[in-house]
C-alpha cells in the first residue's frame, strides 16, 4: 500500500514540544513522533493533565508541561521550567478549536490569541530551530483562481465559516512574526478524515455532514425510490481536498523530521489529485446504498430551507461552490516521496466505521 | 513585568506584542484587533481584566462632546464596565495637550499654514480637543460627518453647523453600535455631491490613522492633510491619494510603531509612582520627550516646478489705452472714465513667466502674474479696505494656482501699511520685494558711477556726495543706510523735517565717518552731487530741477512713474540718468505678455519674489516700509548665489549703451571745465 517513511541522514532526537497533542491530529502526531525515538514535550492545560497522562501512558518520551495558550503568559505550572526552555529547538502548534459552526469568538480566543501567546512564547526559547504551524487549506478561503502555498490573503472579510477566517488571522499573524532565529514551517491539511485503515475518527465534522446528509435523503421516498439523478447546486469545478488523518500524521512527521533549510515554508497538505466534489457525492452516496448520479446545478435561494430542512450547515456550502485550485508545487517539490492512498480504497472504511457509530 | 493590553476596534492584522523599558519598569504591550466584533472585545476585556495591568483603547468612537456636555460611547462604556478595576485609557488627556501644541510649534514656522484656509475634517464629532485652537485662528472648518457617521452626502459648515449636528445626533451616535466594517468612499461622492462641494474645496484635509481605515479617500491633490499619527500603511494611503503635504502631529516611533496616544497614556499611567495619571503628568512627558510634528512632502505629487505670484497695475491711464481693443481711448477725453472704471474689475490673471532656472542648483520656478487695473491715482484713492480686498482675493487666487509666494508691484505696495495687512488676509506669504529693488538700485548706481569715472574712491570711500531724495522711505532709507558707508558725503532729502532729522540721527550713529546732511530741498545740494538716488512717490510730480544738477552726475531714478520726466532728462545729456530697479531673471525666461519692459527683463521686486521661491525662502521678507540692512546683504548674496543680476542699464527710452555712456561722459566733462572756467 504505502510506505512508512523515515528520517533521512538521521541525527540526534530533537526535543520537540507539542501544543494540541491530545486532539485529534495531535495524539496520532504524538506517538509518530515518539516511535520516531523524538524526545516529546507536551503542553497541556492542568485540568486535562490526568486524562493526558492516561492517553500517553505507553510512550516514554513524553514529558507533560502545564500551561493554558490562552494565557499571556503560557507556562503556568511548577515544573523546572528554565531547563525545559533550554531543551527545546522545535514546536509543532496545532491547537485549536476546529469546528465549521463555532462562534468567532470563541475561534479568535483559542486560535488567534492562542497563536499570539505561542508566538509570544517562543521569543523564551533561546535554541528554537524550527517552528511548525497547522493552519489549514482554508486559510485562503477563495471560490476561483489558482491558490498558491504562500498566497495569504489579509484583511479578508467574505468567510464561510468562522473557523476558517480565525485561521485565516492567525496564520498571518505567523507570518507577520517569521523570525531569523528558527525555521517557520506552515502547514496547510486539507479536509481531514478517519484513519484509512480503521475508519476510526473523533467527530463527525466536514465531510461526515455530507453522510448525514446522504442518510437523510434515503429516507425521503420520492428520493429512494424514484430519483435515478440528483439536482444539486454543486460547482462542477469544486474539489474535496480529503486526506485520511493517518496519512496526514505520516507526511507531518516526514517533514517535522526532515526540515528544508529555509526561514518560511508553506505546503498544502492535500492528495496530488483531489477528488471533485461530485465523485465524493456520487462515491459517497453509491457506498451509502443511495447510487445517483448528481447534475450539477446552479445555486438559488431555494436550496437554502431545504439544506436546513436537511440539516445540512451553511458552512457546508463552501465545499460545494469552491472551485479554486490549490497548488502543490512546494510539498511536490521538498517531499516527492510522499505518497497516499486512494480515495476509492479507503472511502467504504470511513463509511463502515461511520455506520457503526451511528448505530 | 506591567502587561498593557492595547485593544483596537479594528482588523486583528496588526496584532502584536512588544516589550519595552521606561521609567525602571519593563513594560510587555500586547496589541489585540477585534476585527469590529464589539461582543469579542468585550470577551477579551472580561477575559484579561485580571492578566494585564491596563487597556489602552484604539478605533473605538470616544468621548462625543456637544457644549457642556460629553457623551461618552455605550461602547467604551461597556468596556470600562467590563474592565472593573483595570484602568481603560482613550488617550485623550494626551491628544489633548499634544496636537494643539504641535499644531502651534508648526505654525510657528509656518505662519501662513492656516491663514484664510478652508479646513475639512471627515469627522468633527470627536476632535474636540482640537477644534478650539483652529477657531482661533481665521480658517473656515467643514466637516464630513454627516457622511461619515451616516453616509448622507451633506457636509456641515462651521462649527455652529457641527454643533447643530451634535445637538441632534451625539445621543444616537453615542449608541450607535458598530458591527462590521463601514468604510465611507469619499472618492465615490467627490465628483457627484454638490452639497459636499466646500468640503473637498478645502485646503487641509484633518484625520486620524483610526479614522484612515474606515475612510476611502478623495483625491487630495496638492492639498495638505494633518493626520495624528503615520504608519507606513497610512502614508501609502495617503501618497496613492496624491496628498502633497502630511503633516504629522504626533511622532510614530520606528523601533515602536505601535506606540500610540492611548498606549503611551497607558505607560504613563502603570508606571506613575501614584498610579493615577494627570494633566500635569502629561505635560512633564510632552516637555520631556520633546514632541516635535513634522511635515513630510510627498516628492511623487509634489511639482518639481514652484510657482510664485506678482501683482502689477497700469503705471498710468496711458497703460490703459495700450489695452489691446482699448487703444481709441489714447487722448481720448473718455480715458478718466476708463480709469476710473478699470479700477473696479477684479484682479486676474495675466501672464506667465516661464523658464526661470537658479544658476546654483538649476531650481525652476515659474511666475503668474495677476494684474489689477487700477492706476496709481485709484490705488490711493480708493478706500484702503477695498484695495486690501482686491489684493487678498488676488493672493486667494495665485494660491488655488499654486504659487507658494506672491509680491506686490510698484504702488499695490505703498497703499496702506505696505502690504501687513494684505499678508495677514492672504493664504500665502506676501513680500513687497523692496529689499532686492534697493540692491538693484545700489547696483545700478554703482555701475553708473564706475562707468562715468569721474568720481573716485580715497580710504575706501567715494570722495564725492551721494543725495538720496525719498530717503525716509522704504526703498530711500535702506540706500542712504549701504551709502552712508560708501561716500564721504550724504545727503538725505524728505518732505517732513521731522523724519529727516530722526534720519540724519540714524545715520550718524550708523557711519559715523561720514558726512550727514538733511534737508527738505533737494536743489540746496543738487549742484554738489555725484550720485543722486531719488525713490518717491510723487507720482510724476516735479521733485527736483533738473537745471541744477552737477554736470556728470549718475541719477538712479527708481520711482514710478519716474521722478525726472523724459523732457527734462532730455535737457541734460551730461547726466547719466538711470531707470534703476529692473534686473534680469536666469535660465531661459520667456514671458507670455509685455510688462511694460524690453526683452526678458523685470522689476527688482518681480525677481525677489522669484528668488525667494528659487531659494525656497517662502516668507514675507519684505514687509511694511521698513526695509533691512541685513536683509538687503542677504539678497545680495542669493542674487549672486542663483544669477539674477542688473539688467542693462535702461535710461527712460530704453536700454543706455556703452556709447551713450561715453558720450555722457564728454558733455560732462565739457560743461564741468566751463563750470570751473
């Protein structure tokens, strides 16, 4: 299938502090990192130290540090922790708050000031080599145009949902604090789903409305029964840029331990060909035992009490208008080996482990 | 460590975070954009309340004031409320000394930087701090509330019309609650809005950096803008608008660019040794720190030619007639009425002077030249408030043009208080140019007593008599003073004895080595005279018998209309008789229309006015009657320095040539030897 990758011209383990290790991305990025013989650092909020601990028991690289990043000041716990500052030369930041339908201000506390006091905190690290920054593919937000990995518009003010335009603010303001002193290194994942190999998933956002969607419609009869086509104001253009979370944790670890020697790198962490919104629909759809075929549709007004009447969020609707295309020349480029599975392989596993837990 | 939270109304773009040293303290300043999510910032006040030390606030609308009372925004409110004991700081008590204070410094080097101006401000409603220091000054204020705050394209008139405004609106206004981003396009009603025609009319444009991001700017073309503070976004902002001048209130700190009013009052206030913040302690800042505004000239709009101004008029009613359309008035019993009429239209334009280039650095220059029709006759007798109006809409016009400085010619000059009150009216400095007529006048003299030879110099000094008819004038007084140190002998003639006595008092103690004689009659000395200077405003009146004058004597007749007629200058062809005054411009000087000179000569005070522009000496520095012994040396200088010089000598017909000279110089030497025999 694929092959695990490794680090090239391996040197000695780096020390890496984690902020977000125990989230979704976070976790796996963890125990890759650590099997990779990394000497980990993880931030966690006091109140969730226990539970951390518990999630991490079976690694032995792993030192815990308190601190909350929506604090100013982001170590507050009593670990020693002028020796700890000293260790560390790379932070991976991945914290955030990342559903579709969160609040703005909940979105620019977690990921904008978050980001702000890593920033911050960084500046406290005198043998900081590389910084690694999750934003994501969405950061741009754009219908049309070809989207390069080191476009970021500023001052944007059009989002479709307020995860996206937060993401937005904080990874400008990563840039606006690019330092001489370590590497930047931004990544942009595409849509997130399960583990290829397990289906396994922590939430169903995203993509995961579209199969609430799909099962919802199959219990429309007129739709079970009659329909051969479906009409749907999706942009025959728009692409899903899905990348399974397990092959995402792969590349991220390819490239946390093979840093290009640069002061800014940006990578669109998406499939070399991403599906287009309509095979996900259509392949989606035939797994769920629902084989339409979608035409494609202009959007009207009408769509929008039925896509509440099948409670499909508004945010969704960017999935189907955008049709810009996302380059990948830089991670083409830096990492030619990385390699992914196919959609097609790995889609009826999502949907399998998506029907048990809905059961 | 203090922690300043420096909380802004707008794009979290320009979110930081900086540490600095003041007073012993370490100070980390975090900047927070809330991207115009009022609910967000109250999140954040709440949120940080208990981590920071102080919020210093950033494009929220402050305190609204309407007379006596102040409205303070349910927002800010709330804020404060929200905060609890943490100290929310606005920067107002430092705007309020700060601006005023700069504003004056500036104009102290400027003075006419709001004379007769028109100032518009895109938002009044919160410049109360300032406001009362531009109603001192006598400068018309427009303003764009009514569009800014609501998007009606109305502009409001004088500040009883803002306050009209505010009485109506500061209580909707202070509650009014701003959710997203509203930027007004001002450019998108310039062309269109009749109603907001004085406010793009205007002059200077006044703003702040907060007001900036909410703002689409008109085009601001050769207009002036004051603006609080300037970041590198604002002044691309203003530059792409074309501004030619920024001047800048209140400095941004390159090393700290986030150092705004209400984060340096939040400093101020978390390291006072009290921890409460007063007028008094922001005055000891100001004092210490030195505040200094600056002008910044935007190089790309600005012309690389400057403009000046001079205001001529008919030497007589003569010049009327050579009007072109106008000649059947010449001898004409209709010539008084066309005087008489002539005076009452209005200054205009007349002509151009082009190609004037410094012979020091090759600095262009251009001149317009405003003519007013009136003769000497009408300037005198016209009541002197009408002419000062005349010219003061002349100095309004040459300042729409362009020109940075503008003279007055020949008798627009003696009418009243010699152009004092003309520059207080006008939006651009005025000079007289009596200094450099003076120096041409002591150039010519010196050309002509040098050409005749018969007067030579013993100790330094011409052993011979200088008479100086006029001499209490401005132009008279200034040469009796550069004279006295040159000739053994001076004679200084006025018609009031008194002002000839205080003269010769003067003189005396100036060159105390030389002889000085006062008089009120010229003839007493004409016949001993080498050099006569006569500069007065007889109006052609006889003012000396020429039948007296010393055979060979040089006679720099400087008034106008002369003072020694054609006919009477014809009866002594051995007296060099000199039309002093005019000079010569440098570069490649083409003027559009006859001034009443040959070629591309032009008056003394015309190319004062150029050079002081060349020089970029934009000042009145010829003012009133009383002219300068050092100013005169002054532009001496910088006429050598940029290349204006005497002219050929022009005699009353022309142009005196060399072989005129010489024969001049026969006849006086032939009627001398038969004097003596």
């Amino acid at each position: 299938m694929f092959e695990p990758l490794s680090r090239q011209n391996r040197h000695d383990p780096m020390n890496i502090l984690v902020i977000g290790g125990t989230g979704f991305i976070g976790q796996r990025l963890v125990r890759s990192l650590s099997h990779k013989g990394e000497k980990l650092f993880l931030l966690v909020r006091e109140g969730s130290l226990e539970k951390a601990k518990k999630t991490f028991h079976d690694l032995s690289s792993i030192t815990f540090l308190g601190g909350d990043i929506e604090k100013t000041d982001l170590l507050t716990n009593l670990f020693s922790a002028g020796e700890v500052l000293n260790e560390i030369d790379c932070v991976i930041h991945l914290a955030a708050v990342y559903q579709l339908d969160v609040s703005f201000q909940e979105a620019y506390l977690k990921n904008v000031i978050g980001t702000q006091n890593v920033l911050k905190f960084l500046g406290r690290l005198p043998n900081l080599k590389y910084f690694h920054f999750f934003s994501t593919y969405a950061a741009n937000q754009v219908l049309k145009g070809n989207l390069l990995e080191d476009d970021l518009i500023k001052e944007k003010s059009n989002f479709f949902d307020n995860y996206a335009k937060s993401k937005n603010l904080a990874e400008n303001l990563v840039r606006k604090n690019v330092s001489k002193k370590y590497q930047t290194i931004v990544h942009r994942p595409g849509i997130i789903v399960g583990n290829s190999q397990t289906g396994e998933r922590d939430n169903d956002n995203g993509p995961y409305y579209f199969f609430d969607f799909i099962q919802n419609l199959k219990k429309l009869p007129i739709v079970r029964d009659k329909l051969k086509h479906l009409p749907l104001p999706v942009q025959k253009a728009s692409m899903m840029p899905v990348v399974p979370v397990d092959t995402l944790v792969d590349w991220c670890t390819h490239i946390i331990l093979n840093p290009k020697q640069r002061q800014l790198s940006t990578y669109h962490l998406i499939p070399k060909q991403p599906i287009s919104t309509k095979d996900f629909l259509e392949q989606s759809m035939k797994c769920l035992g629902l084989p339409l075929e979608i035409i494609c549709i202009p959007k009207t007004k009408f769509f929008s009490p039925l896509f509440r009447l099948l409670r499909i969020p508004k945010e969704l609707v960017f999935y189907m208008e955008q049709a810009a295309h996302l380059d990948r020349t830089n991670l083409n480029t830096d990492y030619p080996q990385l390699i992914e599975p196919e959609f097609k392989t790995y889609l009826p596993i999502l949907i399998k482990e998506y029907l048990r837990t809905k059961t | 460590m203090k922690e300043i939270i420096k909380l802004s109304f707008g794009s979290s773009s320009d979110n930081f975070d900086e540490e600095i040293e003041m007073n012993g303290h370490k100070i980390h300043i975090r900047g927070i954009g809330v991207d115009y999510d009022f609910d967000l910032a109250l999140l954040i006040v709440k949120k940080y309340a208990s981590e920071c030390d102080a919020f210093a606030l950033s494009g929220f609308i402050l305190d609204i004031k309407q007379q006596n009372k102040t409205h303070v925004h349910a927002m800010v409110k709330a804020i404060r409320e929200a905060a609890g004991d943490t100290p929310v700081l606005d920067g107002n008590m430092l705007r309020k000394a700060a601006f005023p204070w700069a504003l004056k410094k500036f104009i102290d080097q400027e003075k006419h930087f709001l004379s007769n101006k028109t100032i518009a401000f895109y938002t009044g409603l919160v410049q109360w701090n300032i406001l009362p220091f531009f109603q001192e000054h006598d400068c018309k204020l427009v303003f764009g509330d009514l569009f800014f705050s609501m998007g009606v394209p109305v502009s409001i008139n004088g500040l009883k019309g803002l306050d009209t405004f505010l009485k109506i609106n500061a209580p909707i206004l202070s509650r009014m609650r701003l959710k997203k981003k509203i930027k007004r396009d001002f450019s998108a009603v310039e062309t269109k809005s009749i109603a907001m025609k004085s406010f793009f009319d205007a002059d200077i444009f006044f703003i702040t950096e907060s007001q900036l991001k909410f703002t689409e700017l008109n085009n601001l073309e050769g207009k002036t803008v004051i603006i609080d503070r300037l970041s590198q976004d604002s002044e691309e902002k203003l530059i792409k608008a074309k501004a030619q001048r920024i001047l800048i209130l209140f400095p941004s700190y390159a090393n700290l660019p986030h150092l705004s009013t209400s984060v340096i009052e939040a400093i101020l206030h978390v390291t006072h040794p009290r921890g409460i913040l007063t007028e008094e302690d922001i005055l000891d800042y100001l004092q210490t720190f030195e505040i200094q505004p600056r002008i910044q000239t935007n190089e790309l709009a600005e012309s690389k030619i400057d403009h000046f101004a001079f205001i001529i008029h008919p030497l007589s009613k003569n010049q009327i007639a050579q009007i072109p359309g106008l000649s059947f008035l010449n001898k004409s019993p209709l010539l008084d009425l066309a005087e008489n009429l002539a005076a009452k239209v209005p200054g205009h334009h007349y002509c151009t002077i082009t190609g004037i280039k410094s012979e020091f650095d090759g600095k262009e220059v251009e001149g317009h030249l405003y003519m007013i029709p009136a003769t000497p006759k009408m300037l005198l007798t016209t009541p002197v408030e009408k002419v000062y109006d005349s010219l003061s809409n002349i100095c309004s016009l040459a300042h729409k043009r362009g020109a940075k400085l503008i003279g007055l010619g020949a008798y627009t000059k003696i009418v009243g208080d010699a152009g004092v009150t003309v520059n207080q009216r006008s939006p651009i400095p005025v000079t007289t140019g009596n200094t450099l007529s003076a120096a041409a006048t002591l150039w010519a003299a010196s050309f002509g007593i040098e050409k005749m030879g018969l007067v030579h110099k013993v100790d330094g000094r011409f052993d011979g008599t200088c008479m100086i008819i006029g001499a209490t004038g401005s132009i008279g007084k200034i040469c009796a003073k550069v004279l006295a140190n040159q000739w053994k002998k001076i004679v200084v003639v006025a018609p009031r004895p008194y002002k000839v006595l205080e003269l010769v008092s003067l003189l005396k103690a100036f060159a105390p080595e030389a002889e000085i004689i006062g008089t009120t009659n010229p003839n007493k000395y004409s016949g001993e005279s080498d050099l006569i200077v006569t500069s007065t405003s007889a109006q052609g009146e006889k003012v000396i018998d020429i039948e007296l004058i010393k055979p060979g004597c040089v006679v720099c007749d400087v008034s106008r209309p002369f003072d020694i007629s054609l006919e009477d200058a014809a009866k002594r062809p051995d007296i060099l008789i000199i039309a002093s005054g005019e000079v010569e411009l440098p570069g490649n000087v083409k003027i559009d229309k006859t001034i009443g000179l040959e070629g591309e000569t032009v008056y003394a005070c015309l190319a004062e006015t150029a050079l002081l522009t060349m020089e970029g000496l934009l000042e009145s520095f010829s003012l009133s009657r009383e002219l300068s012994y050092e100013k005169i040396i002054q532009i001496d200088r910088l006429s050598r320095k940029h290349g204006i010089r005497l002219s050929s000598i022009m005699g009353h017909t022309g142009e005196i040539k060399e072989i005129e000279i010489d024969l001049c110089r026969q006849y006086a030497l032939e009627n001398l030897k038969k004097k003596a025999t």
